[in-house]
C-alpha cells in the first residue's frame, strides 16, 4: 500500500487571513465589536480593533511569520489609541519571542484562545470619547459600503 503525504505550503497573506478571523471571532464571543484594518489618527493600521461592551478599546496585532515581528516595530505606537494591545499568532508560531507586557492569542480560521491577558492601561476620557464616535462612523461607513479604513 503506498501511502503518499502531501505538504501544503500556506502563504503568509493567507496565514495572515486566518488568524485575523479567528481573532476576530474570538473577539465577538469576548463580547467585543471588531473591525478589520483601522488606521489609527497617527497614521497606523490597526489589524484588528475592538470595541467592548463598556466601551473598553482594544488594539489586535497579528504576525504570521518571526520576519513580520522582527521588522514591523509599528506595534509600539497603538498604546495611545487602545485601552489594551494583544499580539494574535497561528498555533504554529514561536511565542517566546513576543514580549510579555503585551496580550497574546493564538487563532486560527476558526476561533482562538487568550493565552495571556492584555495588560490594561485606560484611555483619558476625552480620547475614549473621541475613539469611539470615530470607530463607529467607521462602521456604519463600512456597513454603507464605502471603502474606507480611517478614523
């Protein structure tokens, strides 16, 4: 009996797509409002940026591969914009090289896991309320079918 195993090669656009998703969806059962690719007011993209039922603001970056982390330091300027920062990776990915004053989940295509909680630091009042109005415009732009990724 012959037996052949075939590698499937993932791209990281795909990897990338994946775990987007299942952040996303774990962020809605988490009782979070998602939107994907949000360009912060500094110029930033967000891959994915959530909004709680408190209100509470919460900032996901995803990385694919350890070259994605290495050279993408864009991570470090979303603090001002988030109540809480995440790094969302496949199963697959090296975790101990992300730093640990961040949150972490690991997602695939079909949900994920917080395997370490993001650190809360909340937002002065008047840029929660500013974020917010933003987001939402966002998303009612969105759900318009206007293409647009800026708050």
């Amino acid at each position: 009996m012959d037996v052949s195993v075939t590698l499937a090669v993932v791209s990281r656009p795909e990897t990338t797509a994946t775990v987007t998703r299942g952040a996303a969806r774990l962020l809605t059962a988490l009782g979070y409002a998602p939107l994907a690719e949000v360009t912060l007011p500094n110029g930033r993209r967000a891959d994915l940026m959530a909004v709680g039922p408190k209100g509470e603001i919460f900032i996901v970056e995803v990385k694919s591969v350890i070259e994605d982390f290495r050279c993408d330091l864009k991570w470090a300027e979303y603090g001002p914009y988030c109540d809480a920062f995440a790094f969302a990776v496949g199963p697959e990915f090296p975790r101990e090289i992300l730093p640990d004053t961040c949150g972490l989940i690991v997602a695939d295509g079909f949900g994920g896991a917080v395997l370490r909680e993001a650190p809360v630091e909340r937002l002065a009042g008047a840029r929660r309320k500013a974020l917010t109005l933003a987001f939402a415009r966002l998303a009612a732009l969105r759900a318009a079918g206007v293409e647009t990724n800026a708050l």
